[in-house]
C-alpha cells in the first residue's frame, strides 16, 4: 500500500508567499496614499471649524479662541484686527499630510493645495 503524501511541497509554499508578496506590493501604497489624504482632509476639517468660529466671535467682539492644533501643527490664533482685514491663515496638516490648508479670514473660507 501506497503512503500518503502529508503536508505542502515546496513550490505549493513558493507559490503561496508569491501570492502574497503581489497583495502585499498592491495594498501598501494604497494604504499609504490613504493616510496621507487622511491626514490632509483631518486638517482641513479643522482648519474650516476654526474658521467659522473666530469669524463669527470676531464679528461679535467676543474673545477668539486659540486653535486646536490637533490635526494641524502651525495652526495660530487669530486677531480681530485679522479677521476684519481678511487676512490669509494657512494650517500645515500632522505627518504623513504635506498638503497646506489656506483660509481667508474674511469669508471663513478655506482651500487646499494641492486638493486631495
């Protein structure tokens, strides 16, 4: 009587880790780009939320917060005297994100450039 063959041959378990090693080549900068726009869209986010509340207590003469600085690094406080002149603010997102967030302090309006 014939012994049956017990386990995997080699090149079965070659084949797997080609396998693998195609998914894994795919998925990596996949999920990196998707940390970077993350970051990036996080920052805007905030950016735009900051905005629209120290316009708003600029034009009503209440005290202007200081910036969160959660998802964005450089974020500054604004002034009255700022928000009234319509100053331009840019946030820098954390890393991994590189695209700046500007925002007109007159409008409360913010953009990113590059978009993502």
């Amino acid at each position: 009587m014939k012994k049956m063959q017990k386990g995997f041959t080699l090149i079965e378990l070659m084949i797997v880790v080609a396998i693998i090693a195609i998914l894994a080549a795919i998925a990596l900068p996949a999920y990196n780009d998707y940390r970077v726009r993350s970051a990036e869209g996080a920052c805007q986010s905030e950016a735009k939320a900051y905005m629209n509340s120290a316009v708003a207590a600029g034009q009503s003469d209440m005290t202007i917060d200081a910036a969160p600085q959660e998802a964005c690094t450089n974020a500054v406080t604004l002034t009255t005297t700022q928000i009234r002149t319509g100053a331009s603010i840019q946030f820098t997102p954390r890393t991994p994100g590189s695209a700046q967030t500007t925002c007109d302090a007159d409008t409360a309006t913010c953009s990113m450039n590059p978009s993502v």
